[in-house]
C-alpha cells in the first residue's frame, strides 16, 4: 500500500493538469491473504466457469482485477496435493520408524540404515518442505520435543482460493478488465524477451569495443529475437509441444554434403530427414529441402 500510494502522488512530466501515473500492478504472493474475504464470491462463480473468468472487483478505492484460469487452477491444486502426500508418507515411514525404535530392546537395529533420531527426523522433513515450497502449509514442530507435524488447513485453503489467478491492481480508468490481463501480460512477454536475449540468445557479455560494432552486435541479437518469437508463435500455433530451442536442434541436425568420386564431377546433397525434423518444418511453415536425386544412388 505505501508503494501505491506513492506512485498515486507523481504525476506525468509536461502534462496539463497534472496528470496522474497510471499503474497495473500484480499483487504479490505474500499479500495474498488480505484478498480471501473478497474473493469469496467471484470463486464461485469461478469455480464453474470453463473459460478463463474476469471480472473486477473493488479494493481500497481501487480496481483489482482478477482472472481466473480453471485448467491451471486444477494443475496448481493437483501437484500441491501430490507433493503433500508424498510429506505425509515420507514423515508417517520416519514416525514409524521412531516407535519402533522405541520400543526395541537397548542396542536392538530396527530397519535399515542407521538409528533416527526425533531431531533428525525434524530436521530431515523440514528441509524436504522447503525444498517444496510448502514451509507454509506443512507446520514441522522443531521446538517440541518428539517428532510431530501438522497441516495448517486454513492456509491450505487459502493457497487453493489463489490457484489459477492473476489479480492486478490499477489505476487506468480507460481499460476494460479484459484489457488489463491483456496489457499487463504483455508487459510479461516484454520481460521473456529480455530473458531470452540474456540466456538462449546471449546478447552479453559484448566483446566490442567500437560503438558501431557494439550496435551491430545488438542489431543482430535483436533480429535472431524476433526469428526466435516468430519460431514459438508458430510452434504454438501448429500446437507442437516443442520449443524453438527443441527445434532448432533438431533442424541443426540436417547437414549438407558434398562428395567427388575420383575425378568426377561432386555430387551434392543433404541428409535424411526424419520425421520429428519433418514435423517441425511444417510446424514452422518452411519448405522441406529437396535432396538431390544423384545422392540416393550413393
């Protein structure tokens, strides 16, 4: 709320009357409690949509915008479950294997591996729940004295309520709800590019000293960045799991060939192309190369 209130005091430079700075903000993960009383409604209305549901909500004297996803909803909900099973299972075998020791003879080995203790046991679970992200929900008791753990069911709840949404908070008074998710997503495609210039395309670090050389370099980088969107459009469109990193490797993988026979004329040719590399040129709406009819004879 601070950084909200201080991005509503600057106005734009140069503008008549002041003009406010516009904002869409997402609101973080860690401030996802102060929205479950007002998202009680609209998830129930979300619950039983199929589509993607948006709609705008009031908050503070401002807009919140929320979007629901129901398939990713059920994606985030589904693993979070898994991955508490497989805590409850993993701490239930080390419980188990706590009794069991304790009610053995002194200096009786009971199960494999070496003796467990109940702060080891701790320690082991709790580093296994934040390995999984779940320190939240999963409540490893490390000042008590036995082993022991619980389930915050409250916070697990909350967690669900969250799954599948975006919410934004903004200021823009001349946008839509739909239009909101759509620019702020936008601004998120923005940053991908910027990560897949830094990794995939690796734009630094600049070997370049001369100005013009360092922008030819960039040039470059930011053509080889539209080929790459260009790619996974696509990719996405033809509904092919690949990436255009998957892609391109396999298409590197087509090499074209040049053999003499003594002092015959060469012949050329490229390849086989198989079928993921036939698959991934139609994907991508590129002629298949012709190979040259002399090269099947060799």
């Amino acid at each position: 709320m601070d950084n909200i209130d201080e991005l509503g005091k600057i106005t734009r430079p140069n503008a008549t009357g002041g003009q406010a700075l516009e904002f869409i903000l997402a609101v973080p993960g860690r401030r996802y409690g102060e929205f479950v009383d007002v998202l009680q409604d609209f998830q129930a209305k979300a619950a039983k949509a199929e589509p993607e549901n948006i709609e705008e909500l009031p908050w503070q004297g401002l807009r919140l915008v929320v979007a629901h996803h129901p398939e990713r909803a059920k994606e985030q909900t589904q693993l979070r479950s898994e991955r508490i099973a497989a805590l409850e299972a993993q701490a239930q075998a080390w419980a188990g294997k706590l009794d069991g020791q304790a009610g053995a003879p002194d200096g009786t080995k009971v199960g494999r591996g070496r003796k467990l203790s109940d702060s080891g046991a701790k320690a082991r679970l709790y580093h296994e729940v934040k390995e999984a992200h779940l320190a939240k929900i999963v409540k490893v008791d490390l000042k008590g004295e036995l082993f022991s753990f619980a389930i915050d069911e409250a916070t697990l709840k909350q967690a669900q309520l969250m799954d599948g949404k975006l919410m934004l908070v903004t200021n823009v008074n001349d946008l839509n709800p739909a239009e909101v998710v759509q620019r702020y997503k936008a601004l998120a495609d923005i940053e991908r590019g910027f990560k897949v210039l830094k990794s995939e395309i690796e734009i630094v670090p600049v070997y370049h000293r001369l100005p013009q050389r360092m922008r030819a370099h960039a040039f470059v980088c930011f053509l080889a960045l539209i080929v790459y969107r260009v790619m996974r459009q696509r990719l996405k469109l033809a509904k092919s799991d690949l990436s255009p990193e998957t892609a391109l490797s396999q298409l590197s993988r087509i090499q074209r060939h040049k053999v003499r026979i003594n002092n015959a004329q060469p012949i050329e040719g490229i390849s086989s192309i198989n079928d993921l590399q036939a698959q991934v040129l139609e994907s991508l709406k590129i002629k298949k190369p012709t190979q040259d009819a002399q090269m099947t004879l060799l």
